[in-house]
C-alpha cells in the first residue's frame, strides 16, 4: 500500500455498533504495521474509558521508527513464510513503519 511504502503506520479504532468487516479494512494496519483496537457493541457508557486508555497508551508509548529486518539464512536454506504485521518489499526484507 502508499502508506506502507511512505512508511506510514495506520492503527484503525473500531467502535462499531453493527456489523464491521474488520478482516477487510484490518487489511490496512496488517500491511503497514499497525494494530487493531476493537470494541464489540461500542456503548460510551461502558467503553468509553477502554477506548480512551488505549488512545492515550498509543500516542504515549515509545516508538522507534523507519524498523527493517531482515532475514538471512545459511545457503541452501530458505524461508518459505512470514508472520506478522509488516510490508515485505523484498525478498528478504520486512519493514515496520513503527
């Protein structure tokens, strides 16, 4: 995606009260390196501070930018798959905008 190759994180906060597709638009931060906060059946009342809490710990926390790893293998050996939330440009490379 753009985002993942300006190096740009998207954390996406769901307070849906109906129906959310999450594992199409959760597409979005898997591939730019950032999380999903959801709250099922969002009520203000009742989710208010859950919601508030995790946008504070977000904006607060530590954060190290720009993050590449990459993956070396003795000859002969090579990694058939990777996990996690991350952009692969290339082969060897996994690149974590945050």
């Amino acid at each position: 995606t753009m985002c993942a190759q300006l190096k740009v994180s998207v954390d996406i906060f769901a307070c849906a009260n109906d129906y959310l597709d999450l594992a199409t638009i959760g597409a979005l931060s898997r591939t730019t390196g950032g999380q999903i906060y959801y709250y099922n059946a969002f009520n203000a009342n009742k989710d208010g501070e859950a919601l508030h809490r995790d946008m504070y710990r977000n904006i607060s926390r530590f954060t190290a930018f720009q993050g590449v790893m990459v993956i070396r293998t003795t000859k002969g050996l090579k990694v058939a798959e990777k996990f996690g939330n991350f952009f692969a440009r290339e082969a060897d490379e996994m690149e974590v905008p945050v």
